[in-house]
C-alpha cells in the first residue's frame, strides 16, 4: 500500500491560476520523488459535461453544488482506495483542485449546513480531511484588467462575481487549521513560487514529524 504523505488543496476564485499552478507542483513533487495524484475540480468536470446552474436547463444552485460535495467525497474515497495498489515504498501526494468545504463559497453559510445534515456529513471533519489549503487570490481583485472568462467555458463570473466568489472562500475555509493566502502577484511565476514555498514547509514538517 503507498503511503499518503500529504493532502493539499488549491482553491481561490476564478481564474487566480490554480491550473498552471497545479501543474507546477506536481512537476515540482514529481523531482523530488513523489508520485503526486491530481484531483479535478468537479465544477468544471460538471459544467463541462453539461449539469450547469445557468444557461439553458440550468439546475438549481442548491442541486448542483450537492452533485459537487457527493462527486468530490466519491472522487476522494476512489484515490484513497486506489493508492493500496501501490507499494508500500511509494510516497503519495494528493493534490486537490479545490476541496469539499468550496461548496459553501456558492450556497452561503445557512444552505450549506443544511447540505450538510442532508449528506450526514461534519464541516470539521470535512476539513481536517486536508493538510493544507492554498488559496490563491483571484486576479480581479487587484488587477481586473488581466481578468477573463472567456478562455474557460466552465468560467462565468463577470470580475466583480470573481471577487464575491472569492471573499467567499476565504470566509469557507477561514478556519482550517493550515491555510495559506496567496496575494495576486505582478507575475504569475511569483505566485507560483509561493504556492510551492508552502508545499515544501508542509513537507519538511511531514519528514520531520516522522
């Protein structure tokens, strides 16, 4: 059985570069001799494939971001399931294209308890599921003019729902035990090397503790 070393999401509103920087990581991980296990966002999986909350037969908010939660749990349970294939020499890091607790940046506080009571599921341990969270700011926060929603079908926010959608998920995951803030930077690559910055202290910490 492989042995999970870390479980890391990367969340943030639209377009704050999650996909370059995700791929980044595991191409960082990757050399240091992980085998790192990438989980999409469910959202655009959904989108993509035709369940939406907006357009033409659009499903209710509600409805479709419980579809998320379950797909997300279901997806999460699969790759735990799955590393037991492994050897036991692998080191596995899960990496999350944002996580379970992003369901309440688009229901509000009160809906998304009730999601939860409905799924028999506990925000708290919910959270305690990941090791690290990474948010990383939307670009239409600090600088709206490099904002686009036009380069992602799965993308439908204008900049100022991009920042609502944001402030949002900072307030879902506010109090998870290790959450890090990423800033918009003049350069995508500054953001990047911070993200993985954070990566690599959990890391350490993992070594150390061990």
């Amino acid at each position: 059985m492989g042995k999970i070393i870390a479980k890391i999401v990367l969340t943030g509103g639209p377009c704050a570069g999650k996909t370059t920087t995700i791929s980044r990581i595991e191409e960082h991980l990757t050399k240091l001799g992980y085998h790192v296990l990438v989980l999409n966002e469910c959202a655009t999986e959904m989108i993509k494939a035709g369940i939406r909350p907006f357009g033409s037969n659009a499903a209710s908010v509600y409805d479709f971001e419980n579809e998320i939660l379950n797909l997300q749990l279901y997806k999460e349970k699969r790759y735990k399931d799955f590393i037991k294939k492994y050897d036991d020499d692998v080191k596995i890091v899960l990496l999350y294209d944002r996580g379970s607790v992003d369901v309440r940046a688009y229901l509000g506080k009160e809906n998304y308890f009730k999601m939860l009571k409905e799924n028999n599921l506990d925000n708290d341990e919910l959270m305690n599921e990941y090791d690290l969270v990474i948010h990383m700011i939307t670009v239409a926060a600090d600088m709206e003019s490099r904002y686009s929603n036009s380069t992602n079908k799965a993308r439908f926010e204008d900049s100022d729902e991009a920042i609502d959608v944001d402030n949002n998920i900072k307030e879902a995951w506010k109090d998870h035990k290790n959450l890090k803030v990423v800033p918009v930077c003049e350069y995508l690559e500054d953001k990047i090397e911070l993200v993985i910055k954070y990566v690599d202290e959990l890391l350490q910490e993992k070594d150390v503790s061990e």
